[in-house]
C-alpha cells in the first residue's frame, strides 16, 4: 500500500481563479466541477462556485480546492496551511517563485537560508502562503 498527500485550499468564491492561477504557474490539466455539475446546489448563486477542483501537473505538482458554501462557516484563519514546493532545480523554483509573487506579500524573499541554498516564503494574492525551497539532505547531529 502506497499513501500520497495532497494540499486541499478551501476559498470562499475564489476556488476557479485560485486553480487557475496555480494552473498557469506550474502547468498541468485543470478539473473543475461546480455544484450545479455535481446536482448540488443549495443556493442559486453558488450553483457555478466549486465543489471540487484540482490542478495536477506531470512535474507531481498537485492541489485541489473548493469553495466551501454560504451555509457553511468559512474562517481562513491566520496560519491555517502553508503550501511547501520542494525541488532540485533551482531555476524551476526560481520560475514558480517569480509567477507565485504577482499580487502576493513576500515574508522571506527568494535567496539562501541556513538550511537550505535557495529558500522563500510568500503569501499569494488568495491568501495562500507558500514555501519554496530547495530539498537538501538532513543530517542529524
């Protein structure tokens, strides 16, 4: 048995064009089904909203998102999740870093850490905080 994760974003209306952005950023197909696809519509103006959506990409990039309903409580909090994209190539990160900082509020600028030769943090134009680094190999001790 194999086990994988995946980042699931909850919006507030802004499902469509958070897929779509992170879409045009890392590649890959989009899925997006909204609740009047999925016959699940409890108020009328939700109906073209997303129930369920992703972006996966063949470079193992891969979120999903919804838009969760007006019945529904919805609190994205301060630091709910942060989005980690690790990789080896630093010109690819230095590419995502560079698509990801339109619109978004730099925390860490893209640059060397002490952990790691290129590191960055940003919080994106939908309020999604994202860490770019290159992956290292631990050692303890």
């Amino acid at each position: 048995m194999s086990v994988t994760t995946t980042t699931h974003l909850n919006f507030r209306g802004d499902a469509r064009k958070a897929l779509t952005f992170y879409q045009s950023v890392f590649g890959g197909q989009t899925v997006l089904l909204t609740y009047a696809d999925a016959h699940n519509v409890t108020d009328p103006a939700e109906a073209d909203q997303i129930m369920w959506g992703q972006v996966q990409a063949p470079n193992g990039f891969h979120v999903m998102a919804y838009d969760v309903p007006g019945h529904q409580t919805y609190s994205p909090g301060d630091k709910p999740v942060f989005v980690s994209v690790r990789g080896t190539d630093e010109a690819e990160l230095t590419t995502y870093w560079k698509a990801l900082s339109d619109g978004a509020t730099v925390v860490q600028d893209l640059g060397p850490a002490g952990w790691s030769p290129l590191y960055g943090m940003l919080t994106d134009r939908f309020g999604v905080t994202w860490v770019l680094d290159v992956a290292v190999e631990y050692s303890a001790g």
